[in-house]
C-alpha cells in the first residue's frame, strides 16, 4: 500500500515547478501502478503549449478558471468540476485566467523530472 500525503512532495524533487506551472507528483512509475497522478498548478496569466504524443492524460480541475485549445479545434472552458482526456494525443495551448489546480493522470507514467520540449513534449521514461 501506498500512502502519501501533498506536504510530502512539496520541496522535494519530485516538486517540479516551472514558469507557467508547478507539477507535485504524488505518484511515479517507480511506484509500479502502470499510471502517474499529479496535482498541479497552471499559474494564473500563462499560456503553455502541450502536445503528449508518447502519453494519454485526464485532466480534472479543481480549483481555478482557464480553457484549453486543442490545434485545429474549438476552445474549451475549464472550471472546477471541468475533466479533459486528450485520448488522441492532441497538441493543444492550455491557458489560465486565474491560477488552476488539476489532478492529472498519465499513461505511461512519468518519472518524475520531465519538462515540456519546445514541442510540448514530454519523453517517455526510461526502463
């Protein structure tokens, strides 16, 4: 069993703070259960261009107000209550109006240090 609390995360590596969001990784592939969930902060003010294409991701906002904007599509109003599945890898701008905490789910899992490319990217972790 695995048991964890946010104060356990904040200020350690897995604290993973950037300059339009703050990824806390609460659970990592070392973990061994096949996903990652993340509580994350989308700074108020920020645009950040995503595009997971070696990841699927739920997305599931908690607090805060914003929108997503998949390439090609229609924008997408995010409010608490809001959950967003990009099941088709799709690159998308993910903006916050006032700073947005979500609950995140990868698939594979994260393992712990990854930062966005100049894609949007994240690589796939390692065995």
């Amino acid at each position: 069993m695995i048991v964890k609390h946010l104060e356990d995360v904040l200020n350690t590596k897995d604290d993973v703070d950037t300059e339009t969001w703050n990824s806390r990784r609460l659970l990592l592939k070392k973990d061994g259960m096949g996903f990652s969930m993340h509580d994350t902060l989308i700074k108020a003010g920020t645009e950040t261009l995503i595009w997971y294409k070696n990841h699927v991701e739920a997305v599931y906002c908690i607090e805060g107000e914003g929108e997503i904007e998949p390439e090609g599509g229609p924008v997408y109003p995010i409010r608490p209550g809001t959950i967003y599945a990009l099941d088709g890898h799709e690159k998308h701008l993910l903006r916050a109006t006032k700073t947005m905490r979500m609950i995140c789910v990868f698939n594979p899992p994260l393992s712990g240090q990854e930062v966005h490319d100049a894609e949007g990217v994240y690589p796939v972790a390692a065995d």
